[in-house]
C-alpha cells in the first residue's frame, strides 16, 4: 500500500439500493484506513448544507417539487459539495485525506433516470464530473427483496409493491449507467449477498488497487 508515499488523497465512493449496507461499509472502510493512520473523512449526498436540506424536504413530500427541479438540486448540492472553499471534498482530496462517500452522480442517474432521460442527467452532472472524478465506485449489489427486508425490519410503514418495484428500477439502472460509462468510470461491483465481514474483504481488496 502507497498511503504513505501518496501526498494526494483519493476519492472512494459506495453506491446502491436503500438498505444495501453502504453506511455499514463506509464506517468499517473509514475505521481501518484511520488504523492505518490515513487522513480520511466520510461524508455523504444529498449534504447537511442548505441545498441538501431542501432536497431532504422535497424527498420527504413536505415540500413539493417537479422531478426535474430535485434532480438539477442534487447537482447543484454536489457543486457545492466538491467546491466548498473549507470543507470541500475537492481541496480535501487535493490536501491528501482520503474522502469516503456515501452516494455521488451514479446516484442520480439510477434514480432520477426513472423519471427522465439519463443523458440529461449525465449532462447536468458534466461540470461535477469535471471537477472530481472518483478513482473508484463501490457499488454493493444486494437483491432488492433483501434489501427490502432489511428496511421493513427497520422501518414499520413500507409501501411495499411500490417499493419493490422502484428498487428494481433503480438497481437496473445503475447496472445500465455502469454500462454507459464504462469507458470514463472505474466501477466495482461488489456481491452485497453475503456477510458484512465478506463485504468488508471485497471492498478492501478494490480500494488497495487505488490507494
Ligand atoms: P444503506 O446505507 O445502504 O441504506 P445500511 O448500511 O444502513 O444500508 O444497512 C441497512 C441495514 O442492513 C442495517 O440494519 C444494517 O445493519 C444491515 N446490514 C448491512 N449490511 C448487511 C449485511 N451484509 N448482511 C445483513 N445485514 C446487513
């Protein structure tokens, strides 16, 4: 491992279905890079910052908006997520942490390319991608039924069939935005079936090879 050598950061991002285990494994990935004494920061999207709150409000229904406004919000919440002067994952990076995060631009086109092209919403992402590219995406492939199960035993009010149904699309999606872009992104797909510990080995195994 170069951590030690590299006076750059690195860019690590997990993608995936609600309930895939991204939290879980960004803490264990997060945890054993600062055991090895890596500078290392976990932060996700949509951000805590004023244009993340009011994508949180319009997920959550209290603040009703078109789908074209939330996907073009998310971008603009990603702009301010990379080029905040203080805290912002570019500089982080250019500084040498090693930045985790949970959810990036795969995940508006997985989501949002429900409801509208997903070359839109490659293009609103352009200026994010030129910013900051990540050196790789985890995505960690669960069954959407096991996901689902995941929540319900979280959760107590799930509009199940709906859900189902979106998780599907959005993980099929996802599969279709890798496909798409396989030429421009690094993309690993992990087998999210199994146990957190397996998990933890497979997402390390990736993140060796760019680190
Ligand atoms: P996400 O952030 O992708 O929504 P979480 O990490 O919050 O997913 O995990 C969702 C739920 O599934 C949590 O209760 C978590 O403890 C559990 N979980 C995570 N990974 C696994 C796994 N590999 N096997 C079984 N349960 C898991």
């Amino acid at each position: 491992m170069s951590l030690e050598k590299a006076n750059k950061g690195r860019f690590v991002v997990f993608e995936g279905i609600d309930g895939s285990g991204k939290t879980t494994q960004v803490e264990l990935l997060c945890k054993h890079m600062a055991s090895m004494r890596a500078k290392v920061l976990a932060t996700c999207e949509p951000t805590d910052g004023p244009v993340g709150r009011l994508i949180r409000r319009m997920l959550s229904g209290t603040l009703p908006a078109d789908q074209r406004t939330i996907a073009s919000l998310f971008a603009a919440d990603r702009t301010e997520h990379l080029m905040d002067p203080e805290t912002g994952i570019r500089q982080m990076v250019d500084n040498g942490t090693i930045v985790v995060c949970d959810r990036y631009y795969f995940s508006s086109y997985a989501y949002h390319s429900q409801y509208m092209d997903m070359e839109w919403v490659i293009q609103a992402n352009r200026l994010n991608a030129d910013i900051l590219k990540p050196d790789i995406t985890l995505f960690i492939d669960v069954d959407p039924e096991i996901c689902l199960k995941r929540l319900q035993s979280n959760r107590k009010h799930l509009e199940i069939y709906e859900k189902i149904d979106i998780m599907k699309r959005v993980r099929a999606n996802y599969l279709a935005a890798f496909h798409r872009l396989k030429h421009q992104e690094r993309v690993a797909v992990i087998n999210g079936n199994d146990s957190v510990e397996n998990i933890a080995k497979a997402v390390w195994d990736q993140v060796c090879l760019v680190i």
